[in-house]
C-alpha cells in the first residue's frame, strides 16, 4: 500500500468496498480532501444501498479521519 501524495485523494472503487479503502488508509487520509465518485446504487440499478437518510459521501466521510474533507 503507497500512501497518498499530494492534498487530494480521489476515491475511484466500486462503493461497496469504499469505506474499507477509507479505513485501510485511515490517518495517511488527515488533512486531504477526498473525492468521492462512487455511485452508491443497487445492483439492479433501482434504488440506493444507503441507509434511509444518508449519502454515499455521508457513509465515506463517517469512516474518514475527522480532519478529511469528503466531497
């Protein structure tokens, strides 16, 4: 595993293994500004995995280190 470089880190995973990447990398992630692109949606494409209100980037920031920015 390379910790990231630089001051943003764009997260390009399929969303059901998000958060592990996010935890995996844990503090090498403080500070930066995270770049969600995942698409949190069921695999029939019919409705979204995340629980009734919340957000793919709500679920990925709640596994963040408090001082990353998830966007």
């Amino acid at each position: 595993m390379v910790d990231p470089a630089g001051d943003i880190a764009v997260l390009a995973v399929p969303y059901a293994g998000a958060t592990a990447v996010v935890r995996e990398y844990g503090d090498a992630l403080q500070g930066k500004v995270i770049i969600d692109i995942t698409n949190p949606v069921s695999p029939d494409f019919q409705g979204f995995v995340t629980p009734d209100g919340s957000s793919g980037v709500q679920e990925i920031a709640k596994a963040a280190p408090a001082g990353a920015h998830v966007v």
